[in-house]
C-alpha cells in the first residue's frame, strides 16, 4: 500500500535528460546538432577539455557557429590554471538540467568524459583530496622504478583502474595509488558507489544513453588522424605557444595534461623531435579512445549506434525521436 504522505503529496519525477556519447572523433559533435535541429534541446558539454578558455583547437571545440546554433552548456567555464572536478560537473549538470527542464527544454548531454557520466548516474564518494607527501614518495618510487612498474602494483591493489590505464599515464597511476594510500580503499571503488539521494535519478527509466562505437577500429583511427591534422593545420601549435607564454601555467596542471597539448608542450620544451609530435599525438589520441570505449562497455544501460555505419545518424535520430516523442 503507498504511504499516505506520498499519495497525498506525490514525489516529482526525476527532469528526463538524452545523453550522447563516444570516442574521441565518432561524429558526436554532428549528431547533437543534428538532434538540435529537429527538437528543443539545450546541450550539457560532458568533456573535462572543452571547459577550458583558450583551448579551442587541440580539444575540437565546437566552432563559434555551432555554439550559436543551439544553447551550449559547461564550456570555456575556467581558466587552464583552474581544476574542474567530476563532483563539480555533477553538480553543475543536475543544476543545468533541472533549469533546462523548467524552460520547456530537453537537456542533452554530449561528450566523451566517461568518468563524468557514471558519475552523474551512480554519484561519487568523496575521494582523498591530494596529500603532496604521498604524491612525491610516489614520485620517488617511479624515477627509481619506472611507471611500469607502478602500473603493476596498482593492477594488484585495483585491478579494475588498472585495466583502463596504459602503462605510462603517469598522472592517472600516481592519483590512483595516492588514493589507494590515503584512504586503502581502490580508486574504482569511489566511482561505482550510489549515494541514497541519487538513487530516483539513476533509476529513473525517462532518461537515454546513446553510445557512438566503431565497428572497425581502423575506420576510428582514421579519423582521428584526419583531426590531428587538421589541428595542426589550424595553428594548435600557435595556440598552445599563447598558453606557454602566459608564464603561469606548468605541463603539471590537468588542463594541460589533455591529449595533444601535453605532447605539443613537450615538443616546444625540446624533449624531442617536433616532427615526432604527429605520430605521438595522434598515438595518444588513439590510447584515449581505447579508454573511453572500455568505460563505455562497463555501462550496460547505453543504446550502441555503430558510428561507422552509413545510416549511423538515421539510428540516432530514430533512438531519440522514441525517447523524446515517447515520453510526451
């Protein structure tokens, strides 16, 4: 029987949201637009690189057309000095989509940061914050055994990390262990648990994850390649010599940590060939898509689209008319 106060004063639902996400290079960009021009929608970035100002190039922000085509959300939000948190996104993307929901929109959410999406779904523990002590023992650790190493140790102590991590993400291993020493609990751990006062949203059946995967991953590859090149053609190494010559940033700092500016930074510093910077950049833009489809694999709720298929766009729009439509 349902409790009185709640057949009195029923419980609201939950706003409804569509979420689009993939890859690096899967065409995400062309088919939120192409949802925006058939319904109102107001889109939510869902990338940890577009929220920076001044980075436009090397993270393929939508071009100042695009932004003004459809209402834009969570981009050129801080400055490449400043961090940005997945509990700062959750926060601001339940705000945004409760707002969006109260102006007659539907909130759209597109992006390719996966740790972003699972934790607006399942919510997040609060994680260690940075402890410099241990971060430098671990410092220590890798320029005594190298990051392969580490890599192991983690693989031990949090498998599940472990297997979405390359050998050489320096950044992600160390937080991963740091987090694992501060607190002796996995990383992963922190990213799978749902907090009490989420539980209506990520139940909630009014809302759709479409997931943009290649059937070949070569098809994915060439694209890739094809944006690199068009980065550089576009002056991504003017743009990351502006963000050098502010003289307060460091290739330390997260924003600068993002695929094709760390590698573009290390070439300016000389650490090796500039002609190398191609085949590095577009090396590490592949190892970031295999990333992000390994996360997108772990959510069993998505609707897969094969974004190399001719009529991928036809089965978005089709996948969101039914939700969209249906929920009318």
């Amino acid at each position: 029987m349902q409790p009185e106060s709640d057949a009195i004063h029923p419980r609201p639902s939950p706003p409804r949201y569509l979420a689009l996400a993939g890859p690096t290079a899967s065409g995400k960009t062309a088919a939120a637009l192409a949802i925006a021009q058939a319904w109102r929608v107001e889109i939510i970035s869902v990338d940890s690189a577009l929220v920076y100002r001044g980075m436009d190039i090397g993270t393929a922000k939508p071009t100042t057309a695009e932004l003004a085509a459809v209402p834009h959300h969570l981009i050129n939000i801080r400055d490449p000095l400043q961090a940005y948190s997945a509990a700062e996104f959750v926060a601001d993307a339940k705000q945004l989509i409760t707002e969006i929901t109260a102006r007659g929109s539907l909130p759209l959410l597109v992006g390719g940061t996966m740790l972003y999406f699972k934790a607006l779904r399942d919510g997040l523990d609060a994680m260690p914050r940075a402890d410099p002590a241990i971060r430098a023992a671990i410092a220590l650790e890798a320029a005594q055994k190298g990051w392969p190493a580490l890599h192991a140790e983690l693989a031990r102590l949090d498998p599940d990390t472990a297997a979405r991590l390359p050998p050489g993400d320096s950044q992600r291993i160390a937080r991963a262990l740091e987090v694992f020493r501060a607190s002796g609990r996995p990383l992963s751990s922190f990213q799978t648990r749902i907090s009490g006062q989420d539980q209506a949203l990520v139940h909630d059946p009014d809302h759709l994850l479409i997931s943009l995967e290649p059937l070949d991953r070569a098809w994915l590859h060439r694209r890739i390649a094809q944006r690199f090149d068009a980065m550089l053609a576009g002056g991504f190494l003017d743009e990351v010599r502006a963000l050098r010559a502010r003289g307060d940033l460091h290739p330390d700092l997260p924003s600068m940590r993002c695929v094709g500016y760390r590698q573009a930074w290390e070439a300016l510093d000389g650490l090796w060939p500039m002609s190398e910077l191609r085949d590095k950049g577009i090396a590490a833009t592949r190892q970031l898509a295999k990333r992000q489809i390994t996360w997108l694999r772990s959510m069993p709720q998505r609707q897969v689209v094969a974004c190399d298929a001719p009529e991928a766009l036809e089965q978005v729009l089709t996948l969101a008319k039914s939700f969209i439509e249906g929920g009318q």
